[in-house]
C-alpha cells in the first residue's frame, strides 16, 4: 500500500503518492514550517526508532464517516504463534508486579504488551481489512499506514484505535486519553456491573491517574488553558470498557503544530508507563520489537491543524501480505493481577483479529 489513510466518524482523510519521506519527525515538523502543505504517516513506539512521516503527493479529506462499497470477503487468517506464549506474558507481568511493589524504586506503571503472529490463506488487501474493522468497530479511528519512510518496503500498519492522542484546531487541543479497561460481557446485566466496577476500581483509577497528572505535566508549559475533569468517564468498543478523560486546552504559541503536540505527548504512560524514562528502558529490555504498536496514526496540515491517533488494536501487515503481527497490552501496577492482564490483552487483540473473522487463543 503506497498511502495512508485515516477514516475516523467525523471525517476521512486519504493520501498517495511521496513526494519526500521522513523516518524522523523533527525533520517532518521542520517541513511543515518550510512550506510542505500536509504531512502524514505514523511515529514508532520508541521514540528513537524510525518513523514512517510522508509529503504525499495528493491528499483529499472527506467529512463525515467513511462508507466504504461492497467489501470482498476475506481469505481466512489463523494465528500461528504467540510471542511471547501467554504463560511467559503471565511470568514477565508476575516479575513487573514485584518490581513495582518495592517502593523503594521510582517506577509506578509500565505496560506489558504481547503479540500474536497470523497468516492468511491468500494476500490481505489493507484497504479491505479496514474496511471490514470499520464495518466491525463503526466508532473507531481506522487507519492504514505505508510503513515503508521507516524502512520496512511495503509492510503496512492497519489498526482500529479507540484513543485520539491529540487533535489541534487554530489555538484549541483536544484529547481524550484511555487508561483502565475491563473485558465486556455478553449478558447486559453482568457487562453493566463489570463497567460499574471498572469505574470504582481502586487500581484502575490509580492507573487512569498517571496518565492524566502526566498529560497535564507535558501540556502545561504549551497551553495558557487547561480543562481536565476531575473524574474520568466510561465509554466502551465491542470488545471492552475504559476510563476516559475528556481534556481541552488553550495554546500559548499558535506555531506550536499537532505533530509537535504529538511528538510532546508519545509515548503516553497509557502505553508505556511512568515514569516515562524507565518504563520504557523496561519495554526496550524485556519484551520483543513493539514496532509501531503504541506509536501514534495521524497528519499535520500547513496551519499546524491536524489529529493523531494511539496505534492500539492494531497490527502490522507484512510485504507480501500474508502474514500480519497483531498486538495488546495493559498496564501493569503493583496491584495488579498477572492472570487477569493476561485476559485484558486477549480481549484486546480481538478488536484486529475479530475484524479478521480471526479466532484468538484463549
């Protein structure tokens, strides 16, 4: 796939053709200040590892949600690893919750996420796979991303995301971060008591809690208005409940651009940990490549307006498009239980693989 595209409820946004690619995003937010009209692309979890930024070629932006034609069946896709196996992911958030009980150390959140490798039957067509995740999850931010600026040729990156990390019109910032999540029930009254519980939940409004002292940390110094709820809210996709806060700011400098937002707000603790620094070390040591999982969707216009997206429920789609790296993970804190992060990662890889007609191993 030679283009990006983000489709989102409130409007659409398709790009082909590069005029110049960025594997660095200072240099792409340079551009933008220089006179490129529009960037567009994707920054990696780590944010010292290449990202995928483009000038395209033509761009269009469609308002209103995304109504993609007759969708082709898909070939069908099975998962044929673990990685790592879920009795591993179970020891390494077991070894996490001892780490961070000690209070003698700074960390107090890191993520733990794990991955499932699928192949299909025949060559998956990235439009079409999100086509039928939008089809699947209508309220979520579904993209597709040429990943081949941050040299992986050909490799796309396709996801169904929940989170906006940030969107920036003229002086306004708006964003509303996820962090604490329950799996959803079947039957309503026992999916109704599970979002109550979520919401009263000790250790998951302490999670939410890092994450929003952290955003209100990092925006402070960029926005003369900050409007932060003083208790997050539910919202759920098919597959889950989170805690969300609604946040909306004011810019001191109108130059400051939503790719620079961006790059000021990634990796957030909601898909690394707190603090930043170590959490982060911490990922890098123990677990395998994240890749873009966690990384961050989105574009930047010449005004400095655009939207980006969290690169959760998401995967990566190889070159030849027959085999694809799907990804979920949670935050770990000490109270934390290592099982029941295990079951949070499942729930979430079903968001991708679900859309897939993918079945995921329990």
């Amino acid at each position: 796939m030679d283009g990006f595209l983000l489709a989102q409820p409130g409007g659409v946004l398709r790009a082909a053709g590069t005029r110049r690619a960025f594997d660095d995003g200072r240099r792409a937010a340079d551009a933008l200040r220089d006179g490129a009209e529009l960037i567009v692309g994707a920054l990696a979890f780590d944010p010292r590892r290449p990202a995928a930024l483009a000038e395209p070629d033509r761009a269009e932006h469609t308002a209103g949600p995304w109504r993609p034609a007759a969708l082709p069946p898909l070939p069908g896709v099975r998962v044929i690893t673990e990685i790592p196996s879920a009795a591993e992911h179970v020891a390494r958030v077991t070894k996490l919750v001892e780490q961070l009980s000690d209070v003698a150390q700074p960390l107090r959140k890191v993520v733990a996420a794990r991955s499932l490798l699928a192949e299909a039957s025949d060559p998956l067509e990235p439009e079409v796979v999100a086509g039928h995740l939008l089809a699947r999850h209508p309220r979520a931010n579904v993209f597709a991303v040429d990943l081949t600026p941050a040299g992986r040729p050909g490799a796309t990156l396709v996801g169904a995301t929940p989170e906006v990390l940030v969107a920036r019109y003229g002086d306004t910032v708006t964003l509303r971060p996820l962090a604490g999540t329950a799996a959803r029930h079947p039957d309503p009254d026992a999916d109704a008591e599970l979002s109550r519980e979520l919401l009263s939940s000790t250790k998951n409004r302490a999670e939410h809690a890092f994450v929003i002292d952290w955003i209100q940390e990092r925006l402070g110094p960029v926005c003369r208005e900050l409007t932060v709820p003083e208790a997050p809210e539910l919202i759920n996709t098919a597959e889950v409940w989170h805690l969300a806060t609604p946040i909306h700011g004011r810019l001191r400098d109108p130059g400051t651009t939503a790719l620079d937002l961006a790059m000021l707000l990634h990796p957030t603790p909601a898909v690394c940990g707190t603090p930043t620094d170590p959490a982060l070390e911490i990922i890098t040591e123990t677990e395998e490549d994240r890749g873009f999982y966690g990384g961050a969707v989105g574009w930047c216009d010449a005004r400095g307006d655009g939207e980006w997206v969290v690169a959760i429920r998401c995967a990566e789609l190889s070159a030849d498009r027959r085999t694809l790296r799907a990804f979920g993970g949670g935050g770990i804190v000490a109270a934390s239980d290592p099982k029941a992060e295990l079951d949070e990662t499942t729930a979430k890889l079903r968001t991708l693989l679900g859309g897939l007609h993918c079945a995921v191993p329990e």
